[in-house]
C-alpha cells in the first residue's frame, strides 16, 4: 500500500522526464528544418523574382520590359537606355551589410 | 516530501534551460533567411538588368540604320554582358553560399559585393558603349537626312 509521499516522490521524476523529451522532441523538429535549409543541394539560390519582398519586385518592376521595348526606333531605344539604373544592385547589398552586422 | 519537492524543481529548471537555446537557435534560422532573400534578390536583379542590357543590344543591332562601326561596339558591349552573365550564373551563387554558410560571413559578405562590383563595372561598361552607339547611330542618320 503506497503513501501520499510515495506518489508525490514519483510524479517529480515523470513530469521531469516529460519535459525533457518534450524539449528533445522540439529540437529534433527544428534541426530537420534547419538541416534542410542547410543543405546546399536543397537551396536554390536563384530563386524566381515573385519571392522577393515587395520593395525588391519595386526594383525590379523599374526594370522590367515596357511596351516600348520592342521598337527598333533609335529615339525608343535611347529612351530604354536612360530608363536603366545599375545602381539597383546596391540597394541589397545595404540590407546585406546590416544584417551581417547584427 | 521536502525531498520530491526538490527534486521536482531540479528536473524543471534542467527542462526549461535546456529549452533556452532553442529561441537563439531559432533567431539565427530567422537571420539566415534574410540573408538568403537579399542575396536571390541581388543575384535577381543582376540578371534582370543583363536581360535588358541584351534585349537593347539585340533591338540596336535590328536597326536599320546600325552600320559596321557601331556593330563593332555592340560586339564588345555583348563580350561585356557576357562576361557579367557567367559571373552572375555561376560565381554569384557559388559566393553566395560560401556567406550562408561561413562562419565568417563578414569576410564572404566581402567577397561577394566585390563580384557584384565587378559585375556592376560590366554592365555600366556596356551600357555605356550601348549609349555611344545609339548617338553614333543617330549622327549618322542625321547626316544622311541632311544630304537627302
């Protein structure tokens, strides 16, 4: 016949040893995700521009083709050109640097 | 009792420290991410830009007016693009990766906005023989106007 200090001295152990394997459930879950962002194979890294954030679709939108594009006339042609900003590049590349210095 | 007690506070505090580095585990996840974003995006519109680059050089070249000169500068403009091409589709990434997944990220980092200069300084090169071309072409035809 057991005791109510008996039954108290066996839940501490259980509830414990509960979380425990709860945590360990836990981090297995995360290191599979982790693991899988990991993995070079599994990534990537040309990813298609509709997952960019909204700010860089912007950019790129500024890029992007407009009906003027396919005219052969020079004075078109001109415009396009001036229409181009190499500097676009550099806009991420800020982004970049603040959050590797995080 | 005061012993289970105890004992009950031990296995919850080990519980909850060890669950502790879970959130700094998720952060860094988090982080990563961003990162990979702002580097699909750079390598993204490096692309786009190439692309339209291209798409002018091809629409110049089908001009009419585009004599033997100013094919010869689009030939050196397309050497560029192709050039920035094979740096953006193959060095890019591979730099990119290296940022992921270094440890130093800050030297990497380094390492990969210098090629997206070098890219850069193609682009710029090319668009700027894009231009010459075009004000060449349209010398040109302003001369034959006038004579005609």
């Amino acid at each position: 016949m057991s005791t109510n200090g008996e039954m108290n001295q066996g839940s501490g152990p259980l509830v414990g040893s509960i979380i425990v394997v709860l945590v360990l459930l836990l981090g297995g879950y995360y290191s599979v995700r982790v693991v899988e962002n990991l993995n070079p194979l599994a990534t990537d890294l040309n990813l298609p521009v509709e997952e960019s954030t909204s700010s860089q679709s912007a950019q790129i939108a500024n890029i992007a083709t407009t009906t003027r594009d396919k005219s052969m006339d020079i004075e078109d042609i001109e415009k396009d050109a001036m229409e181009i900003d190499v500097n676009v590049l550099d806009s991420n590349l800020e982004n970049l640097d603040l959050l590797i210095d995080q | 009792m005061e012993n289970a007690k105890l004992r009950f506070k031990i296995f919850l505090t080990t519980g909850l420290l060890l669950l502790l580095p879970m959130f700094s585990f998720a952060d860094v996840g988090q982080r990563r991410d961003e990162i990979k974003k702002q580097l699909d995006a750079t390598i993204a519109i490096s692309d786009e830009l190439i692309d339209k680059m291209r798409d002018l050089v091809q629409r110049i070249s089908l001009n009419r007016d585009t004599g033997d000169e100013a094919k010869l500068m689009l030939a050196k403009a397309v050497r560029a693009l192709e050039d920035a091409n094979e740096r953006t589709n193959t060095k890019l990434p591979r730099l990119a990766k290296l940022v992921l997944f270094s440890a130093r990220p800050i030297q990497t980092v380094k390492d990969f906005r210098k090629e997206v200069d070098e890219i850069k300084a193609e682009i710029i090169f090319a668009h700027k023989l894009v231009v010459e071309t075009i004000n060449l072409i349209k010398t040109r035809k302003e001369v034959v106007d006038d004579v005609d």
